[in-house]
C-alpha cells in the first residue's frame, strides 16, 4: 500500500500539527508529511516541523501580486510533491478554487465548533457568547465557503457553567488533537466516502 | 414552596407532554399543569391530557381576526389560571409578542436540534441532510425570533453512518423526553438564572 504523501498548512503555533507528526512517527497514520506550509515567516510551526525533520517552507503572499497567484504557487509546490492530502491547522488564509479545483476532496480542515454554527475566526468565543451548552470539534473537507464543505467528524464538548475562554478552548484543543489525526488515518486508509454532502466512514 | 402553575400549548401527538405530566406525577416536578392549550381541534395531545385530569382546551385561531386577537385570547386564558412557566411542548405557532411581554422568560420551547444550527420546523431532517456527525435537542426561553431565546440545556445525539430520519428521529425523541422534563423541574425550583445571553443552573 503506497503511503499517503500530507503536506500540512500553518499559520501559528501548530500544536495540531504537532499530534499528526506524533500519529505519523507512531504509524498510526499510514503516510507521510512531505511539506508543511506557512504563510507567516515566524510561524512556530515551522519550527515543530523542522524538529521532527520535516521540509518547512515560508511562502510570502507579500511576494505575489494577487492571492491567485500565491495561490497557484501553492498547487506548483504540492504537485512537485505529490501530495494526496492538504491539510490545514491553523492555516488563516482563505484557499482559493486555484488550489481546491486541483485537489478536489483532498483538502480538509479542522474547525472548534459543531458547524454549521459558529463559522469563521472566532468559533469558541462565538459559542460562549451565544450561551450554548454543547459545541465541540469538526473535521470537514474545504470548499470554496466559509466552514461549509462536507463534515467528517465531530464531537461534542460541553460547556460548563462556569466556563471562561480559556478553560473551553483547552477542552476543544484536547479533542482537536486526538479528532484531526484519526481523520488523517481514515483519509489515508482510503475509507472516506463522501455521496453528496455526507460522509461515511469504511 | 409554592407550587409552579404550568400551561402547555401543543398541537400534535403530544409525546412531551406525555412526558412532563408523567414527571409532574412523580413529583419531580414541583408543579402542576393547570391547562393544555391547543390551537388544533384534535389534537392527541389534548387527549392524553384528559386522561390524566387535566384540562385541554382548543382554541381555534381562525375565531379571532388576527393572530395578535389569537394571542390575546391565550394571554387571557394563561393570566386567569395564574400560569407561572408556558411550555411549548409541539406547538406549530410563533408565539407572538402579545404573549411574551406578559411571560418574559416565562415561556420555554424544545428544539430537535443544537441551537443554533437548524432552527424552524425540520430541525432533524436539515440536520441529516446537512451531513452533520453530532445534532442534538435545546431547551430554551423564547423570545421574539426563531429558535433565538437564550438556550437552557442541550444535550448532544450523534449520528451514525446508517442513519435515516427514523432511526435519528427516535433517538432524539428519547433525550427530548428525559430533558424538558429536567428543564422545566429546574425552573419550577427557581434554579435557573440568565445572565444576557447565558443560562447558569444553580
């Protein structure tokens, strides 16, 4: 079985990044991070991937004249690698059909809400400030909306009486770190199968 | 302790509030339902009422010139019997602002769904069709929008691979019988605080 070839999208800290390399050190994943991508030069992602001796590059938007066009230098980038899955953690940018037309259902997205609430930047503060009492963690393929793309996995967690932001965003982060990589090893499994907007797991 | 005067408006079969006068008989419900109102002539609902000694009343809207004159005519019914807590146990009508500025934060309705995803009438099919892996029931106050009201619980359901409207519709039906009833003791006991948007259970 060929492995999967993942490249991994920052913007920050990666600390989702960080438990797919862990997954993928411990062959839980049956692939392979071949690029991780910033578009923030002092991302310490970048810095996580080089420790576990994985290629890390800046890409510059700055250095491109429209979004397009750093767009189409990512798809140059993943194509060089061929990679079978783009994955996003932290990635802060919008990705724009040049990249999601080339690879169709192989970009996914982690997401600390249970979409379709409390889509976009902010999703824990959302919730606490719309006063639910479950929201939780989605995993979900990209499209060309915002959080919109066919859901995955989720799971629930549940908000405390007494929850500040703090407290419900390290409980989201825990479940982010254990949901994200076994979405990665069912992608990699070749087990998700997606008729219309619903996913099924093989 | 005073005992909390209860009305429940229904239109349909009436499972929940089968539910709640089986709580409000068991005594885990500080309270009694005085009245169930429906707004549809036969509706089981009132039936099951009357079976357990409870008075069920059709009010039909199409006796009052406007909704507003319907509201009214509701307000009138609730005030004489000294109605503490409304719940909305099925009831197809938007309560209008006649009723809610007589009962603010008086009136609770159930949703088969996690607020505040897929308010309105099919929250469990728009949920399925969706493709979400976690739906789930609210409780909340009402206020003047949709499905809007500060929530009150929730509970989360998942949904599994194989699932059709039946199979999901069951297992949300069963969290809503063992929650509202939970809710609605929480109010009768005075344990219930808002706070904006947020509902704390003391």
């Amino acid at each position: 079985m060929k492995k999967c070839r993942i490249s991994v999208l920052v913007s920050g800290n990666g600390t989702n990044l960080e438990a797919i390399l862990k997954s993928v050190e411990e062959e839980d994943i049956p692939g392979e991070i071949v690029v991780v991508i910033s578009n923030v030069e002092d991302a310490y992602a970048l810095v996580r991937a080089r420790n576990h001796g994985v290629e890390a590059r800046w890409v510059d938007p700055k250095a491109f004249p429209t979004r397009a066009d750093y767009d189409r230098d990512l798809v140059r980038i993943l194509s060089s690698k061929q990679v079978d899955l783009v994955v996003l953690a932290g990635y802060m940018l919008l990705l724009g059909p040049e990249v999601l037309r080339v690879f169709p259902l192989r970009v996914i997205n982690l997401h600390p809400a249970l979409l379709p609430s409390f889509p976009g930047t902010h999703g824990v503060a959302d919730a606490l400030a719309y006063g639910v009492k479950v929201t939780g963690v989605t995993v979900h393929f990209v499209d060309e909306g915002l959080d919109t793309g066919p859901i995955i996995m989720q799971e629930a967690v549940a908000v405390r009486g007494d929850d500040g932001l703090d407290a419900l965003l390290a409980r989201i982060h825990q479940v982010e770190h254990r949901l994200y990589p076994e979405a990665v090893r069912y992608f990699c499994e070749g087990r998700l199968r997606v008729e219309g907007r619903r996913v099924f797991i093989d």
